[in-house]
C-alpha cells in the first residue's frame, strides 16, 4: 500500500475534508505503478495537479516509480511552491 496525502482542493478526493486533519488515502501499489498511476487510479483530474509532488519527501516527477510502503504527498494546482525553481524533480 502507498500513503496518498492530499492538500488543498485536492482534498475532496478523501472521506476527511477537515482542514484541521490529514487528508490521506491508501492505495495498492502494483508492478511498475508511478506516480502518474496512482493519481489516476484516485481520480485527480491531470489539469488539477501543480507540479509539487513529493515521493517519501522528495519533489518528484509524475513519471517517478513507487513502491509498497511509501509516501506521497500531492499539492494541487492553486498551491505552487517555490521548489521548481530550486530544485531538480527525482524521476
């Protein structure tokens, strides 16, 4: 299983809207998923993702490979960082 946490509008994909509680999903990791796969398998709209995506708190690319037991943490759109700009996306 993979820990989704989502942020912002991106929040509505879970049953707890509550800003003051983690909005966290858990989803099964197969053969060769990425970070695209499980955004998709969750149903976040591609036009709704910003680009700060983190994998076991690295900013990481969409294309990036995920495994069982990791972290991910997902920023939408309307929620830009600063991190493109000073860091390099893990792939």
């Amino acid at each position: 299983m993979i820990e989704v946490h989502l942020y912002g509008k991106l929040r509505r994909f879970t049953d707890n809207q509550d800003p003051s509680r983690d909005s966290i999903i858990t989803a099964p990791v197969r053969d060769g998923d990425s970070i695209e796969s499980i955004v998709q398998r969750i149903g976040i709209p591609p036009e709704e993702l910003g680009n700060n995506i983190f994998l076991n708190g690295k900013y990481s690319a969409l294309k990036r490979k995920v495994s069982d037991g990791d972290r991910l943490g997902i920023f939408p759109d309307d929620m830009q960082l600063l991190y493109k700009w000073y860091f390099h996306k893990a792939s």
